[in-house]
C-alpha cells in the first residue's frame, strides 16, 4: 500500500459519505440529530448540496431505539429518494449494536435487498465457525449485485478480512473498505492510527475512513492526502475542529470537501461512487 498518495493524479475524486445519526445518539446528544424519515431526508438533501455522494442509513422504532426492520428502512429510503432523486448512494447499515444476533442481521438484510449496505465483518463472520453461513449469506448478495461496504475496526480485523479474501468467502467482486479509527465509547481517534491500518492492508481496493470526536477532521485531511475516501457526521463525530459543537451534519461535509478543495481533489458524483464498489 503507497504511504503518501499526495499530488499524484490519478487519485479518485474523493467520495464523502455522511452518516448523520447512527445507532446510539439521541436528542440529549445533538438537538439537530436526524431521526424521522422526514428528518433523514432533509438531512440528506443538505449533505448532497455539501458534497456528499453517499448516505449511512441508521433508522429507530417507536422508542428511538435502533433497528433493521425493513419496513421502516423502506420509508425512510422513500423519502430520502424523493429528497435527493439520484444524486445519492443510499447505503444501509446492518449493525448489531448489542441488539441482533449475526443470524438476524443477515435475514434482515436479505429481506429488505438494498442496493448497497455496509457490514461489520467480525459481526458477520466472527470465526472460523461462521465461514460457511457468512459465506452463503456473502454470495446472497454477490448475486444480486449488492454493492457491499466491509467495516473493519482494528488491524486484527483487516488480517480477517485479507484471509477471508485469500480463501474465497469474501467474492472478488464489489470489494470497498471502512477503516474505523476509535469508538463510540470513547470518541478518541489518533489520525496516526491511519497508517497502522494501511501498513497491514497489503491489498488495493479502494478505501474510507470514518473517526470518532473532534479529530475526526485532521483524519479527513489525512485520507484525502492518502488516496483514501471519507465519511463524517453525527454518528461519529458531532464536534468541529475547535472544539464547538456543529450545527449539522452538512457543516461536517463541508469541511471535508472544502480540505478536498484545498488539495486539489475533486468531489465524487454518485456514478463515480459507484465505480468504487466495482472497480
């Protein structure tokens, strides 16, 4: 993996994707946090005006707890696609977040069919003893041509993720990576932390960050410089630089296309964010 991708000019335009609440925020967090379907949808509308090209899709029940039901996903998939028409990649989490089991996260996904979802790898196919399900469920989805998103939170996991690649469980095709840099319990993220993560990604598939409170935008900076692609928002980060609190999830991807800007990188529509998950 190159170490500075800096000035080079085949750099793919930068693709930002905005993950605006996530499983775990509520009001008492942010009071512009994003939950109804109409929230989402405004939301949305404003982050594609920002410069975002993709949507990390969180949704709640009836007691703002998180969910996967699939009729909820399709009315907030509804009226995000009326707000923003094709301009966006609208991406589905499948998260467990101490809620499901592997068995439940896959089912729900397979029921709903999204065009694009992302995976926590480790909760899919924790071990060995999960290959042949995570591998059914993997080829479920090859088959539909989901555009897969594979989420992975340390170094062991991207070991994991190389072996599971090297064995065949995880198809050649539709390969896009998250680099998650922190936790939510904590809300700390080292941007050198980066480059552990790409010294042991020994593989070129494209790559996305995401970190957690108020360095999240130095990490920004850093995979811009890298090559690499970005995703902010409330989920991770509901802080600007110097330490206020942003008014909303747009304010987060302005920053980052504006760092985009100051590098000389352009921004990704929707037709070359979806040239990453195919390359």
């Amino acid at each position: 993996m190159p170490s500075d991708l800096e000035g080079s000019l085949d750099v793919a335009p930068l693709l930002i994707a905005v993950a605006p609440n996530g499983a775990r925020r509520t009001h008492k967090d942010h009071s512009n946090l994003p939950i109804t379907p109409l929230e989402l949808a405004k939301t949305a509308e404003n982050c594609c005006e920002a410069g975002a090209s993709l949507i990390h899709l969180h949704v709640r029940d009836e007691a703002n707890r998180h969910t996967l039901d699939p009729t909820r996903y399709r009315d907030a998939i509804k009226e995000i696609e009326s707000a923003v028409g094709d301009r966006m990649i609208i991406q589905v989490t499948s998260e467990a977040a101490g809620v499901y089991c592997a068995a439940q996260q896959m089912s729900a996904i397979l029921e709903l069919q999204p065009r694009c979802v992302s995976l926590g790898l480790r909760e899919i196919i924790k071990d060995e003893t999960a290959i042949e399900s995570g591998a059914n469920f993997l080829l479920a989805l090859n088959r539909r041509e989901t555009l897969v998103q594979y989420i992975l939170y340390n170094e062991q996991d991207i070991d994991w993720y190389l072996h599971l690649c090297e064995v065949g469980v995880i198809p050649a095709r539709h390969k896009f990576l998250l680099l998650v840099l922190g936790r939510f319990e904590n809300q700390t993220s080292r941007p050198s932390y980066l480059k552990d993560y790409l010294s042991a990604l020994t593989t070129s598939e494209p790559w996305m960050v995401c970190a957690f409170g108020v360095n999240e935008q130095q990490v920004m900076k850093q995979a811009i410089a890298l090559g690499g692609h970005a995703r902010v928002g409330f989920e991770n980060n509901i802080w600007m630089p110097d330490g206020c609190l942003a008014k909303s999830n747009a304010d987060l991807v302005s920053l980052t296309a504006e760092s985009a800007n100051n590098k000389g990188r352009g921004l990704a529509n929707k037709k070359q964010a979806l040239s990453l998950f195919s390359p």
